[in-house]
C-alpha cells in the first residue's frame, strides 16, 4: 500500500489534505514515460503534442519580401528626400504576384512592387506609395526618405534554415500549423494520445437514454467525463455503468487499469462506498492508494491511487465534484503524461470582477465558487450560483469560478476577485 499523507489530528481522527499539497503528491507519484509515437498529416495534428522537436528545413521567408504597396528602391538614392527637397527615380520595372524578378534595379532606378512581392536584385528598401508622388508613368518624387532594409521582411526573419522550429513537448495549435505549413511540412510525429477509462459505479445509475424510478439517477457523469477528457487532449473508453458489489466492481475496475493510462471510477469514493473503492485500488497491486481526502468544496471525498504505474483516480458521484476534481487534478495528470511541456502551458483564462455578495468559508478548506458574471457601470460582476454538488445546472448557468483559498473565512461584497473561465 502506498503511504498515505499523515493527516490524523491530536485525537487520532483522519484529516484532510489540502489542494495544492494533494497535486504536488499526485505529481510526483506519476511515472512519465516516453509515449509511443505516430507520424499524422498536418490537417490532422491540432491539440497533438509534438514527440520531437521541428528543424525548419528552410528558411522563412525563403526571400526577401515587401510588406508595403510602393516602389522597391536602392536605400542610397532616397537619403535627404524631404517634402522640399524630394528625390526623383525612373520606374523602369514592375514586380509580379507569384513571378521572380529579373532584372536589377539600376542606380537612379525603382521598381514598382505589391505587398508580398519578392524584393529585385538591386534594391535593399522599399518606399511605401504614400511617400511619393506621381511625375508621370515613368517617374516618381521621393518625400520622404528611407533606410536600408525599410518595409522589408528579410529571407530567414520569420525562421533560419536548420533552427528548431517548434519544441518537442508542444502543444500544435492552429498558429502552429500554420508555422509548419508555411515550412512545407506535410506531417509531424506526435505522442499517441493519452487514453482514459472510464467506469460508472452504483446500482442506482442508470444510461441517460433511459427514465429513472424512483430511487434511480441518469448517469450524467461519463459523459461530462468523457467531454473534459477530449478538451484536456485524452481519448476516452467507457466502461458503463458498473454493480457496486465487489465482485462486479473489481473485475471491471482491473480490465479498465490494464487497458488504460489512466482510469476513473465516479460514485465510489464518498461515504458508504469510499471503503470499497480504496480496497478496490489496493486489490490491483501495489502501490495502492496515496490521498483519500482533500481540504476542498465541493469534491473534498476524491481518492487518489496507482496500479503499478497507471493513476486510478475515485471521484465523488456528484457531477459537480467530479467535474471539479477534474479540473484540478486529472487535467494536470493528463497534461503530464502526455509529455506536455509545462513551459509551453496556456494559463487558463481568467478576468477580475467585483463580488456582488459577502461568500463566508470554513478556514483551512479550499472552497471553489461558481459565478454568472454580467457587465455593469462599465466593469465585470460576478454573481454567485449557489448550489449543492448534485445540481449540474450550477455548472451550465456558470461562466466561470473562483477560489477562496485555505487561509481565509470568506470574501467580501464588492472585493475584486480573479475569475477563472470555463472554456
């Protein structure tokens, strides 16, 4: 069994563990290991994390390119043009669209070139239309000057042939694959996507599909699951919904672990069936479960385990809690495992809004708070939904939360605090 954290108070009795100390556990019991890999198209890669670095094959832009309207000229002949004193050149070419200019652009000479358009031979600066004025259709003033290298991306600006392009670690994003797009890379090798298994535990669950009696509960919990696994990068299998008796439980639970990197169990791990689900985990082998507790609200019953080197995590059955536990722990379990590199990690969005209610709290307890914000007099409120962890609902009317930490009893009406976005 693995050692649980020592939380027993003077009288003996079982404390909890608080949120940050409960990551850092579940953290460093993880036993990363290089994820087999697969080679996908471009079109096919977004949200996959990169197994090696990219090496540009080339450089970015390949040559130097415009990026004004105007003429493409030698920097040298333009010094001291003024609105007063302007400068005269002859247009004795045209750059094209798509076409590789030919012929150099003379001293005393300018091209006429588009925004993109590759630089001539000849020139090193281009001056934007609005800085010169007509003479006729062979030649232009100058009014304003311009220095070498002027409206220009150079070639390799963007990326230097034989440069690391993107790490290894990396989440693709769409910028991402336009980066590797404007490369000529086709495809990328990519970690296999980290797979989560799912099991359903109580006998009064029952499919969503079909209408409860009384004393039974649609099983809302896979499928909110399986939603927050795809978003955090994972792939799912559902297991269904499984009998809490042991001998039911445990075979599922144990076909789960073998075919998984990591496998959650919803409904068993709070009062009544919490014994159950951490005989369940050290029934699969060392080294047993490491934290069955957390100083948190809602979600405080979640349990926290490992079977050989796969995480099984017991969540609370109520949709709230688990969703919640989700959020603070699994994601962060998924991200790691998957060989996300945590300098490359989008810190979740978030916007500061005025409370509009005092919220007291219970000191030493992380309490999570769910608003619904509106814009009012010119800045973000953040009206608190009330509810207990069973009432999915709080979730949907939600916009985001925010937390009370540990070492306050509450938050002021009107304190500005930092709410985080669902997404």
């Amino acid at each position: 069994m693995a050692e649980l954290e020592d939380t027993r108070d003077m009288l003996g009795r079982a404390g909890l563990i608080t949120v940050a100390r409960a990551l850092q556990i579940l953290l460093n019991h993880l036993n990363v290991v290089p994820l087999k890999s697969e080679t996908v198209p471009l079109n096919e890669a977004f949200d996959r994390i990169l197994s090696n670095s990219v090496i540009s094959p080339e450089d970015l832009p390949a040559s130097a390119r415009s990026t004004m309207d105007g003429f493409a000229v030698r920097a040298a002949d333009t010094f001291g043009a003024s609105q007063s004193m302007p400068c005269y050149l002859n247009i004795t070419g045209e750059v094209k669209m798509g076409s590789e200019p030919i012929m150099k652009v003379e001293k005393g000479c300018c091209f006429k070139i588009p925004t993109g358009g590759l630089l001539p031979p000849g020139a090193d600066s281009v001056v934007m239309f609005e800085h010169t004025v007509p003479v006729d259709d062979t030649m232009i003033e100058i009014v304003k000057g311009s220095g070498t290298g002027t409206n220009l991306v150079q070639r390799g600006e963007d990326i230097i042939q034989n440069s690391e392009a993107l790490p290894a670690g990396h989440l693709l994003r769409p910028q991402d694959l336009g980066l590797l797009a404007g490369l000529g890379i086709a495809e990328v090798t990519v970690a296999n996507t980290i797979s989560v298994g799912i099991v359903s535990t109580g006998d009064e669950i029952i499919p969503y599909t079909e209408a409860p009696q009384p004393g039974q509960i649609r099983n809302i919990n896979s499928i909110t699951l399986a939603g927050m696994i795809r978003r955090a990068g994972g792939r799912y299998i559902d297991y269904g919904i499984v009998s809490d008796q042991r001998e039911i439980f445990f075979p599922a639970l144990k076909k789960a672990v073998e075919e998984n990197d990591i496998v959650l169990f919803s409904g068993g791990s709070s009062v009544g069936v919490r014994d159950l689900g951490e005989e369940a985990v050290e029934a699969l082998g060392p080294p047993g479960a490491f934290v069955h507790g957390v100083a948190l609200k809602p979600s405080k019953p979640i349990l926290m385990g490992l079977s050989g080197t796969t995480p099984v995590f017991g969540l609370p059955g109520h949709p709230v809690s688990a969703l919640v536990c989700f959020d603070l722990f699994i994601k962060p379990a998924i991200h790691k495992l998957s060989g996300r590199s945590c300098s490359n990690e989008i810190p979740q969005p978030a916007l500061p809004a005025i409370l509009v209610r005092n919220i007291n709290s219970a000191p030493g307890r992380r309490d999570i708070v769910r608003v619904k914000l509106e814009f009012e007099n010119g800045t973000w409120a953040a009206h608190p939904i009330m509810g207990k962890s069973g009432s999915i609902s709080t979730l949907s009317r939600a916009h985001g939360y925010f937390f009370i930490d540990e070492e306050s009893q509450g938050i002021s009406e009107e304190t500005v605090v930092e709410v985080y976005l669902y997404q």
